[in-house]
C-alpha cells in the first residue's frame, strides 16, 4: 500500500497550481492545513473515498482523507472541543490497521501555544494507544515538530518545533513502541520537509508517517517527494499491510 501524507498549505491554491494531480495515485492522500470546506470536482470524481474535516474558522487549518479501500469507520477529531474546533485528525479503519491523519497544531511564535500543542500530543497519544488495542496504527501528518537535532537546518531552542518539550515528546512517543518510518528507511539521510517561503535557509522535517512496532517489518519505503506547490514537501510511505 502507498500512502502519500501532505500539507498542501491550502487546499484551493494547491488546486489552481495544478500540483495535487501528481499525488492523485496512491491508495491514500492524506491532506494537512486544507483551510476549506469545499471539494474541488477533481477530487469529487476521483473515485475515491473522501472524509474532509475542515476547522470551524473559515480558512484555517483543516484535514482531509483520500482512500481507495471503503473505510470500516471514521472518527473525526478527538472528542476534545478545542481542538476538533481546529480540525486537526480524521482517522479511517481499514481493514488491516487505522490510518491517521493528523494536523499537529504549531507551537505559535514565540511559542505562545507549547502549551496548547503539548496538550494536543498527550491526547492523541491516548487516542493512538486505545486505537492500537484492537489494530496496528499508521498515523501521518505535520506535527510541527522535529526529533533530532539533524532534523533542522538551523537551532533555536525558542522557535516552534524546536522546543525542548515538543522535542521530548516526539522521542517519548518513538521510545513506547512506534516507529519513524522515514528513519527506518534512511538512517543516515539528511533531508527537510518544510522550507520557509520568507527565510529560505530555515528547513526543518516536521512531516511524518509514523507506525505501530508491529508494522515495522512491513515497511517498503519512506521517503520525501520532490513536488513542488507548498512550503511543504509529500512524504510518501509504502508499507505491505
């Protein structure tokens, strides 16, 4: 199965700039930072099966889902207020595990919402571990955070995803049975999946597929797609599940 995860940083632009039709292949697209609730007839007659999951402000955040397989069930947000308000995940039940699609919110600047973003991380991690239970876990997306050092092309420990506790959290979640796809695949790679539009040297892998150890021997390859459109990059994960 190949499943392409992106923050297409507004799902209209995307559309005009023609870039979403290179992805409109795999056996699932997951979109992050959608910022609409409207489909585009491309993806209406796309024949796929689509839940979107746009945030309650008009033109902010919002995820959307693409799957080829029928889903078994669907859960939209994570029955928590403030943060299904922003329209952060959308999680679909296939047959074989739950793929997640997740919208991580940013640490804000000057990082006026680590506490808001920590609060996030706790509760899909509880979210993920009682999904886990019943089915293994693929859960991709932005979470705005990076895990290593090497994950960046600059440091500030003040900077959005490069916090102490955004990054303590990302390597708590890798130490407890879930695996980074990308550095499974590439242990020694150094590559970025955001590039800033205004500062073009701040670069930073905050876009992940992250799995359930379970699937780890079933991952083919992870890697970043060289498609242009957004100030992020797809990441495109093939596992055999």
């Amino acid at each position: 199965m190949k499943i392409v995860s992106w923050n297409v940083n507004g799902l209209k632009a995307i559309t005009k700039k023609g870039a979403l039709e290179s992805v409109l292949s795999y056996d699932a697209i997951l979109l992050q930072e959608i910022r609409s609730s409207d489909l585009p007839l491309d993806l209406l007659m796309s024949g796929y099966n689509i839940v979107s999951f746009p945030a309650k402000k008009k033109g902010y955040s919002g995820v959307m889902t693409l799957v080829k397989e029928k889903p078994k069930s669907v859960v939209k947000g994570l029955n928590q207020k403030e943060f299904d308000e922003e329209g952060r995940t959308v999680t679909v039940e296939l047959s074989n595990f739950y793929l997640i699609n997740a919208y991580f919110p940013r640490a804000g600047d000057g990082l006026s919402r680590l506490d808001f973003k920590i609060a996030f991380d706790k509760k899909i991690e509880e979210f993920m571990d009682e999904l886990r239970k019943t089915k293994p876990v693929i859960i991709c997306g932005d979470f705005n955070a990076v895990v290593e050092r090497r994950d960046s092309s600059f440091w500030d420990e003040n900077e959005p995803g490069l916090s102490p506790k955004e990054r303590e959290w990302m390597a708590h979640i890798l130490s407890k049975g879930y695996v980074d796809a990308y550095r499974f695949k590439n242990p020694n790679k150094i590559e970025y999946s955001w590039r800033s539009y205004r500062f073009k040297w701040k670069a930073m892998r905050i876009d992940y597929c992250i799995v359930s150890e379970e699937l780890k021997d079933k991952i083919k390859d992870c890697k970043i797609l060289n498609i242009e459109g957004s100030d992020h990059y797809p990441i495109l994960l093939e596992i055999d599940v």
